[in-house]
C-alpha cells in the first residue's frame, strides 16, 4: 500500500473488462470505449498510477447488453466480479474501483435492470 493524495493509503488495482461483452455489446451500447473511458477517468481523480485497466477473455458470464467487469487488487486481498450497463453505470464502476483501491468493502453496484443473480458474485480472501 502506498500513500497518496487521493486520501490515504491506496492499493494497486486490476480491472479486467471481458473483451467478448465489450464487442457484443458494439459502439451503439456505450461499451467499446469503457475500457479507455475508465482509465482516464481513474487518472483524473488521482488514481491512474495504481489501476491498471485490461481487455479480458470472456468470464463465462455473459449479460445481455451488460459488460462483465472483474476488479481486483493485485496483491489478491479480495474483489468484485460485476455486470455493469456500459452506459448507465459508469460511475458507480469509478466508486467501486475507488473503494478497492482504498482497501475499504466492495459491495455489489445497484443493478440498473433486475439481474439474475447467477450472473454477479464477489470475492472475498
């Protein structure tokens, strides 16, 4: 953990956003540019030195016009694996790599349409 300006101690952070939602989900559903959208928007807010944003492979998750979303922190102390409307949830994906950076609990992002709940867990150590 190393101190930061952003508020404390911050944690290095991996989000990986599945590649195959991404495309299925074309330009028209916002989801093409999350990848780019979410790292900038990290380093505008002081975290763009400890989040590291990657396209994935597919998770094996595969939500309907959603983008799967592992966020992690890369000494392995837990995360989140999450479905997120590439358009109507960005910031509430900003909060929760925030938060995963700051070491504090991750819970699940509010769902902007009911959501089975096969499709989201989270991970704990």
């Amino acid at each position: 953990m190393q101190d930061d300006s952003v508020g404390g101690p911050v944690e290095d952070v991996e989000v990986l956003v599945c590649r195959k939602c991404l495309v299925k989900g074309g330009a028209r559903s916002g989801g093409m540019d999350l990848p780019r959208w979410l790292q900038g928007t990290l380093t505008d807010r002081g975290l763009g030195e400890h989040v590291r944003v990657m396209p994935s492979g597919c998770m094996n998750q595969c939500p309907r016009g959603k983008v799967t979303v592992l966020v992690t922190s890369a000494t392995g102390r837990g995360g989140a694996l999450v479905t997120v409307d590439p358009r109507l949830q960005r910031e509430e994906l900003v909060q929760l790599v925030e938060r995963q950076a700051r070491g504090e609990s991750a819970p699940d992002l509010p769902p902007s349409e009911p959501v089975d709940d096969a499709h989201r867990e989270t991970t704990e150590p």
